[in-house]
C-alpha cells in the first residue's frame, strides 16, 4: 500500500540513511525526524521528504512529527551522549511511544541489539532490549528486529572493524575476541525493514536477524583482511582496559570513544540468533554471505558512492574519517560566476601551473615520475571530458561549471580523488573542495598522517588561490 505517510527517526544515521532511497523508490510519501534539519541538506534525496526538527527527550516536538504518519521507524540510540545515556535511551522511547498512541500511528518499526537477554550482557544491549520494551508499552504495534554486527559502509561496527584491521599488522584484542557473532549485510537489515511495512504477520513481534554464518569476532577481522588483500594476525591479551581501547579506536576510526566503549563492551557476550523466526515469516529475504557483504563494502570505496554527511553548508572546514576515507572538506563564497570559477578549474596543471604551492605539485610529480611512466599534456578546456588527464589526476566526471571530480594518479599506498562543486549563489558561487584518501593497510594510515600538514597547507591555499583569482578577473575586466 504505498502513498502512505513514513517517519524515519535518527535520519542522519547509517541504516536510516539507506533505508529513506528504498521508501521513496517504493512509493512511500516520507518524513524525516532530526534534531537539526541542515545536517540533511547534502543528502541526494533532501528534496524528495519532508524534514521536521524532533527530539524524543523534547515530547513537546514529537506529536507535529508524528501527525498524519501511518508508520514510524524508531532508529535511534543515545550512546555518544556519553554516561547515563541508558536512561535517557528509555525516557526517549517513551516519550515517542506516548505521541505515537495520541497521534494514532498504526505502527511502529525499531532495530534494537542482538543478545540473550537471560544472560549477563552489556549495558547497551540491555539497553536497546528495554529501549523495545518500553516501545510496546503503548497500544501502538512494534515490530522489534534484533540485529549484531551489521556489515556494510559507513556501519560503525564495520567502521571499526575496518579501520582497525587496515591499520594493524597484529590486531590487539582482548580473550573475548573468540565469542561468537553472526554478522548481518545492511542490505538484509534494509530487507527486513522494508519487509515489515507491508507483512503483517510481523505487527507486534520480535524477530532475531543474522546472517547465514556463525563466525567468532576475530573471524571477522581475520576475514576482513583475507579479502582486502593484507596479511593480519591477531594477537590476544587475558585484559585490556575498556577506556583504553575506545580511546584508541575513537582515535583511529569514525568510531567515536563513548560509542565504541559500548560496542566493545557488547563484545562479552556472544551475539548470534536464537529464535530463528524471521526465516520463516519474511522469507522473500535472501541472506547474504559475510564474505559478499564485505566485498559489496569495499567494492564502494568510491567518492560516488558515499554518503557526504559533511556537506551541511554550515561548515566551512570539515576534516573527518568516513567510510573507508580520509576526507578534507573546504567551502568558500566566490564573488564570480561559476562558469569562471569552472574554467580557472579546468587548467589547473597546465604549464606547471597549480595557482597555489605550484613547486610542491611539481616535486610531487618529479618523485613520482622516478617510479612510474610519464605523464601526458594537460588538455585544454574546449576539449575536456571524462577520461582526460589533468595535470596528475584523470577525470572521472565532469558537469560544465557545477562538478569536477578527478582521481588521482600519483602511486600512493591507497586511492585519492579531489572534487570541486560550484553552485550559484547570490550573483556568485558556492564553491566547495573536497580531498578524499582510501588508505590500504597500514603504509596508507602512515602516508596520510605524514603527508597531512602538507595537504592541509596545499589545499588550503589551493580553493583560496581559486576564489581569488575568479574574483580578480571579474574586476580587470
């Protein structure tokens, strides 16, 4: 029954960033729930959902969300909020199941944590397991899914798995590193989300998701690195402080410190699939082998294809790790059209001329000719399109005066793109420049660490050295 009202709450999130694309190909009409509406400005489908400002520890802000909705999502948690964040997990899930009753929603949707709530677990999956308890306190119908480690881009515990595999020649874990997981690909969890609007069958239950295998979380490291084409050993200590390892991995990864000292901590307990339920009443599911979902992962180490959560427009300096990439992010207003700034862009190089730091770009190339074939001239704007070579980089799209993404083919022990995106604005442009590095294994980590002050100072002076010189024409004309 598509053309119905769909809240997706904690939009900003990985699974809810996936899961809007499918409704909105499904026919859905959607609405997204976020504390801050800019932050999903960037987003390729912003313009396609209606987007309201929400917060479930606000109840005043929940009932205008929740107006007219048929169905909810409930996708989120509150662990980066730091210590007592159990608390304000429950208080938010009753708030949101109250409004939900009062607003009359037929039904709600939550993606809580894998574990055996008879046992000793972590505070976070208990927490995720009471998060789905109080939801059910209402009248309203809950379809509850229980999902552990879920395999795909930009999910924080394959964030973490990735991060730490690619940067570690000898993995360091603790003894309960051999528990025992059964990892899901986001693609299943989006299955199964999706699955649950229109089967009823499923209205008030709770179902267990796992992948097909079973496999002991250093497996999934080990494996990792099998695919990705490094050799990994893991190296086991009888203990290791938790602080101690989520200050690394917050260092190390996207994973923030207070988020990974909960998901390490959930690491105690195995995590696996008990009641296998929804094999039976979503089985229009085909379950996807680990070994696929990580090569589906790695296959999207692609600039294209990432979700640019920081392109907010509010910032003008983003420097973050995303999805496998290192990523410098810069915004400047040019008081010049975009079509200069597009043809100042499409010489860069040419001549040995790079506006900015142009004898670092040339040493840059001299070393890199010392161990590779020669390049070829720069081509000239009239004839530029994909494919093309500019300067060190090839062009891999290119969109007259908005977009220029070009690869790099300096040899590196990784993959880098640089992207340039020019939007009218004010009788000028929005002009954004974004560096994107894929590190392989832990030369890639050492490289950019070493290189980074030099980037920053080249790339900084590179957009600057671009809005100035659009901007002089304009006045020597």
């Amino acid at each position: 029954m598509t053309g119905n009202l769909i809240l997706v709450t904690g939009a900003t999130g990985y699974i809810a960033s996936r899961l809007v694309p499918q409704l909105l190909r499904a026919g859905y009409r959607v609405r997204c729930m976020v504390r801050k509406p800019h932050v999903l400005k960037g987003r390729p489908w912003f313009s396609q959902v209606e987007v309201m400002a929400g917060d479930v520890l606000d109840p005043d802000s929940l009932r205008p969300a929740l107006e007219g909705v048929w169905t909810a999502y409930y996708l989120i948690h509150n662990m980066a909020s730091g210590r007592g964040y159990t608390g304000r997990e429950l208080n938010g899930a009753h708030n949101f199941a109250a409004a939900a009753e009062a607003e009359e929603v037929q039904h709600i949707i939550y993606l809580g944590g894998l574990a055996d709530p008879r046992r000793r677990i972590a505070a976070h999956l208990r927490s995720r397991i009471e998060t789905g308890e109080t939801l059910r306190s209402c009248s309203v119908p809950v379809t509850e899914f229980r999902a552990g480690v879920i395999v795909g881009p930009g999910s924080i515990s394959f964030e973490m798995i990735r991060f730490m595999t690619e940067l570690f020649p000898m993995v360091p874990g603790p003894l309960w590193m051999k528990n025992l997981s059964q990892p899901i690909a986001a693609r299943n969890v989006i299955d199964y989300l999706m699955a649950a609007l229109e089967n009823w069958d499923g209205h008030g239950q709770v179902f267990e998701i796992g992948g097909p295998e079973v496999m002991r979380y250093s497996e999934l490291m080990l494996e990792y690195a099998r695919l990705r084409g490094l050799k990994r050993r893991l190296v086991t200590f009888p203990y290791i402080p938790l602080w101690f390892m989520s200050f690394g991995i917050g260092l190390t990864s996207p994973v923030p410190a207070p988020i990974a000292y909960a998901l390490i901590d959930g690491l105690r307990s195995d995590s696996r699939v008990q009641e296998p339920a929804a094999l039976q009443v979503f089985e229009d599911v085909k379950l996807i082998s680990y070994d696929e979902a990580v090569v589906s992962a790695l296959g999207e180490l692609d600039p294209q294809k990432l979700e640019p959560v920081w392109t907010d427009g509010q910032r003008p300096v983003v420097s973050m790790k995303h999805e496998g990439f290192f990523i410098s992010h810069r915004l400047v207003h040019v008081k010049a059209a975009p079509e200069k700034v597009f043809r100042i862009l499409s010489g860069l190089g040419k001549g040995g001329d790079w506006l900015y730091a142009s004898a670092l770009w040339r040493l840059r190339g001299w070393i890199d000719r010392m161990f590779s074939a020669s390049w070829s001239k720069v081509t000239g704007h009239a004839s530029l399109e994909a494919g093309d070579r500019l300067g060190y980089y090839r062009i891999e799209v290119i969109e007259l005066d908005r977009r220029l993404l070009l690869k790099s083919e300096l040899k590196a022990p990784g993959e880098g793109w640089m992207e340039w995106q020019m939007e009218p604005e004010d009788g000028g442009t929005r002009l954004t420049q974004t560096g994107f590095f894929a590190p392989h294994g832990l030369p890639g980590f050492l490289y950019w660490y070493a290189l980074y002050p030099f980037h920053e100072f080249v790339f900084r002076g590179l957009i600057r050295a671009l809005a100035r010189k659009a901007e002089d024409e304009i006045h020597h004309r």
